[in-house]
C-alpha cells in the first residue's frame, strides 16, 4: 500500500539577497517573533535562515517588510512555490532580478 505524503518544495537562495539591517532583523525575530510580523516563522542556523511567509490572506497592511523580503516573497509566488518558504543560505543560488548585498 502506498501512502501520499505531504511534502512542500523549498528554493535555496543566498543571503546576499537580504541586506545586514535585514539579516538583523532576522536574528531578532527568531528570539523575539512576537514583535516582528514581516515573516510568520523564522528559524536562524550558522549559515542562514529558513523563512516562512504570510499567505495572501493575512492583513500585512501594519507590516514594516523591507524590500529584500518583498521581492523574494514576490519571487516565490511568481516561481509557484506555493508554501512561500525558503532558505537563505551562505551558499545558496543567486537570483537576477533580485536585490545582492555584501556584508
């Protein structure tokens, strides 16, 4: 007998697409999400993050999001990763069209 699982797809990018006042943020929204509403979970390891976006439906309209989480989210909708999570990585693929920082 063979059993579907529930399974999501889940891009690698690089964490040149945030900026540091991002990557900041970021940090403080792992060990304090409440005050942080831009993302609905963030998970912090050594080399980066794994995020987890507001669906459609949720009212954003009081959410401060930096641009670099616009577009990355706008580029999860765009590319059908329909879940909205990603993992920022050191060694994560690189976007065009995407916002590169250097920190």
């Amino acid at each position: 007998m063979t059993t579907e699982i529930w399974t999501t797809k889940l891009p690698v990018l690089s964490t040149c697409h945030i900026s540091e006042s991002t990557r900041d943020r970021l940090h403080a929204a792992y060990l304090n999400p409440a005050p942080y509403r831009a993302v609905a979970m963030c998970a912090v390891y050594v080399e980066g993050f794994f995020i987890r976006f507001w669906d459609d439906d949720h009212d954003d309209s009081e959410i401060d999001m930096p641009d670099d989480l616009v577009l990355i989210k706008g580029w999860l909708k765009d590319n059908n990763f329909e879940d909205l999570w990603v993992r920022l990585d050191a060694d994560g693929d690189v976007i065009p069209g995407l916002l590169t920082y250097e920190w």
